[in-house]
C-alpha cells in the first residue's frame, strides 16, 4: 500500500517538476522571442527547400544515395550512403555508420559526411534510429527493442557491404560506428554489450548513463555526509554545509539542464505540443543555439536544422528512391506532434536504463562476427579483475567532448571514465565546443579528422590529429 502511494507521489512529483520545467523552456523560447516571432518568410521558404532536399526519396542530398534495409520482422530503416551496396561485388572498404542523437535525424551529419577524403576511402552510413526520421515505428521503444533492431541493423549492413567476406584483410574490415547525443547512449550499449559490432566507437558528447548514475550517487553520499558532520556539531562545523552544497554543484547544474527530460515525461497532449507549438518554436531555439554561441546562423541553416528533425511528410508520400522503396505510410502521416512523443519515448520506455533480453538470432549473430577470434584475442588479456564496472566499454572507444556543453555537465559525464573504458581508449576534450560538435564548424573538423583517423587505420596519437585542426583539443584520459 506504502509502495502505491510512494509510487503514485513519485509520478506527480515527476508530472510537477515537469511542468515546472516546461514553462521554464517555453520561458525561455518566449523570452528569446522565438515563441511569437513568426517565422519570417525567408525562413519558411528555405524550410520547405530544405524538407524536399532532404526527404525526396529521388533527391541525392549531398550527394548521398536514399535506402531502406529491412530486418527479418519487416521493420524498416532509412538510412543514407555515399555507396549503393552491390551484393555481388561489394567495394573492399571499411564501413563508417553515423548515429544521431535526440531530435535529430542523420542530416546532423551533413558536415562530417562531406569529408571527400572519407567519402573516397569509406562506405559511409547515416541512419534514422527507429522513430526518427524517415525510419519506422516501433510500438514500444524499450532497451529490448532498440538495441535488437540496431544490432540486426549493423549486422545486415556488414553483410551488405562484404565487410566479413573470408577473403578481406586488415583495413578493409574496419567498422566504426560514430554517434552523438541519444546516438552514443545506444551505442554505448552495443560497446559494452555486443562489442564485435565495430572495431571502434567514435562517441560525441552523448552520457555513458551508468558512469553518470554512479557519479551523482558519489556526489549525493558525500555530501550527505557533510550534512551530517554539520548536524551533530553546527558551530565546529559551519563550513560543511558550502562544502556539501559546493559537492552537489554538479548534480544541481546537470538537473537544470535535463529539466527538458522531466519535461518529457509528461502527458502525452503537453509533449506533442512542447513538440509541435509556436511553429516548432523549441527547434527552432535548438537550431538557432546548435551552431555554438559566437556563431550566428543563417535563416538557411536554422531551417536545415529543422528540417532534420521534422523529417519527411506527406508531401514525400510518394517519392521512390531508385530501388523503388518508399516510407512506410505511418512514417510520413504523421503530424511532428505525434513524432515527438514517438522520439521522447526513449526517455519515457526505459531504452536507456532497461534490460536487453538478447534473441538468439542475436546471440548467434554476435557470436558469428567473433568467429574469427579477434574479439577472443582482444579479451584474453583482461581476467576478471579488470572486466571493469557494470557498464564498462569492451570495445575500442574515442570519446570526443565539447566541454561547453550546457545540456551534459563534464563533471558528471567523465569524471572516472577511465574505468569504464577498454584498452586503447581515449577522451578527447575540445574546450570551446558545446553540444552540438557534429554541427559547431570548429567542432566539426576535430570530429572529422578524428573518424579518418580511426578509418586510416589509428596511425599516430589522435590527440594531435585534433589539435591540428582545434587548437586546444587534448587527450585528457588514455585506457
Ligand atoms: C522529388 O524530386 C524529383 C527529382 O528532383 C522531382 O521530379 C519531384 O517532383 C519531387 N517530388 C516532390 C513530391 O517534390
């Protein structure tokens, strides 16, 4: 009975502290003015370009190519390429696979995508996760489902794409998997738990949600601890409670800024229209800020940035890519009220914190790609002293951080990240870029040379290949 009640307080509390957040970043788009400014019609005109160019299924927006891989249940990706896959004769090249975080879409990856170096070198992949994009639905979008269709996903693509054909060696086998924000959540996940996905994972200011759990734990124990000390004797003690309040500093700061996901967790009507209201006003505050803070962006580039987001609509119904494939007619009906809440379910169905319970196609799969020993070498080296904590990354990881990210605090997100971290791992800092480092121009470039680093091969210390681009960029922590 306790427990209903607990439980019952526990969600309104989460529904107030929501609503409380909300108002706060409707304050915020209004104070900014985004709220009633209508969209000017510069604006609008280049949203309805930028729509057209990126979700025509017979366009080749940057050049890239539309498809769709379809897993054994029918669910279908959209995903975009450089490299049309011929089965028959797959080009002998390391695959690059992009993950986008919330709420975008692969178009974040426009930027790092143009890279003619990696286009030339690699097959690269930009997909939708499911939900987003011009990916398909899924009814729940819990830990199980997520990562099962992923895994499926990037298990399909090596066979598209030859990657373990008997007869390739060294390079042309390379996979890495690069992901930002909600992306490096996921992928994280794949690290930890079905390492022999890719040889490395690029990660960009996204949270390893467990190193953070851990660290708020850390941080709440300790300073209730201070408290106590402060209770039993106030006069000895006064400087405890600064102490505990300047311990808390962190978590207070990561609270604030994760207002938005409290925020999310409530009721489906206030979602959709936190999603969809003022003109999508909140996306256009995020695009206009997505650039870093000493970059004003052009009205083109805001409506990009939307236009990412939003995904196709009913007006790209009937567009084929040139294997006549076409959206799933759930995907392009529905208004962007109802794809908000479809890409917020993964803050409110647990994909993060949830258990994957792994199918066997799964199990086999994975165990198929370690076929050939590699992961078993790899590992051998580790007993079960050093598997590290619950979590812990098993495959090669660069994290690349923007430490003027306001939505992730560095304290929280990489304070003790070496211990999650497997042999040859490095966190790269770059001290001016915010959270957006696939968007930011300065921050870009580092992300860039650090994926052509890890295609060419890791020749060289990563740290200097970003510094050469991003003065400042350091290696903070190697594994
Ligand atoms: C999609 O693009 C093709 C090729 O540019 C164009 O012919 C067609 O009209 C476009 N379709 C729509 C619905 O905009």
């Amino acid at each position: 009975m306790a427990k209903t009640y607990l439980g019952a307080l526990n969600s309104l509390l989460i529904q107030a502290i929501g609503l409380m957040f909300m108002l706060y970043y409707w304050f915020l788009t209004i104070i900014n003015g985004q709220f009633f400014k209508k969209p000017t019609a510069e604006y609008k005109s280049e949203l309805a370009l930028a729509r057209d160019h990126f979700w025509n299924l017979s366009k080749q927006p940057f050049d890239l190519h539309h498809r769709f891989l379809t897993l054994r249940d029918g669910f279908k990706f959209h995903y975009v390429t450089n490299a049309i896959p011929d089965p028959q004769t797959p080009a002998s090249k390391p695959l690059v696979i992009f993950v986008h975080g919330f709420p975008d879409s692969w178009v974040v990856w426009r930027y790092v995508m143009g890279s003619i170096w990696l286009r030339e070198t690699s097959n690269l992949v930009a997909v939708d996760l499911p939900g987003y994009g011009g990916s398909d639905l899924l009814k729940r979008y819990s830990a199980t489902e997520v990562h099962e269709k992923m895994t499926e996903f990037i298990i399909s693509l090596r066979e598209l794409y030859g990657i373990d054909n008997p007869e390739r060696t060294g390079a042309q086998q390379r996979v890495i998997i690069v992901a930002h924000d909600w992306g490096c959540v996921i992928s994280m996940r794949l690290a930890a738990d079905a390492p022999q996905l890719a040889d490395r994972f690029v990660l960009t200011n996204g949270p390893l949600i467990s190193l953070v759990q851990s660290n708020i734990k850390r941080l709440i124990s300790s300073s209730v601890k201070m408290l106590k000390l402060f209770s039993h004797s106030p006069l000895q003690s006064r400087s405890m409670v600064k102490k505990a309040l300047h311990t808390m500093n962190p978590v207070i700061r990561q609270a604030v800024a994760s207002g938005y996901v409290f925020a999310l967790q409530l009721a489906l009507p206030i979602v959709r229209l936190q999603g969809s209201g003022g003109d999508t006003a909140l996306l256009r505050a995020i695009h206009k800020m997505a650039h870093g803070v000493n970059s004003i962006p052009s009205a083109k580039e805001i409506a990009e940035g939307v236009a990412g987001c939003l995904g196709p609509s009913l007006r790209q119904e009937n567009t084929e890519t040139s294997d006549s494939e076409r959206y799933s007619k759930d995907v392009v009906k529905q208004s962007y009220g109802e794809k908000y809440v479809s890409m917020t379910n993964y803050y409110r169905q647990g994909t993060s914190t949830g258990r994957w319970k792994k199918s066997l196609e799964t199990i086999t799969g994975l165990y198929s790609l370690s076929d050939g020993g590699e992961i078993r070498r790899k590992s051998s080296h580790s007993g079960v002293f050093d598997e590290g904590p619950e979590g812990s990354l098993k495959a090669k990881a660069t994290i690349v951080w923007g430490m003027e990210d306001v939505a992730l605090n560095p304290h929280l997100n990489l304070d003790g990240i070496a211990d999650y971290l497997s042999r040859d791992s490095q966190v790269v800092t770059l001290p001016r870029a915010g959270h957006h480092t696939p968007v930011e121009k300065e921050s870009r470039l580092a992300l860039q040379k650090v994926v052509e680093w890890a295609v060419a091969g890791e020749e060289g210390d990563v740290g200097s290949v970003a510094k050469a681009v991003y003065p400042g960029a350091v290696v903070t922590v190697t594994a």
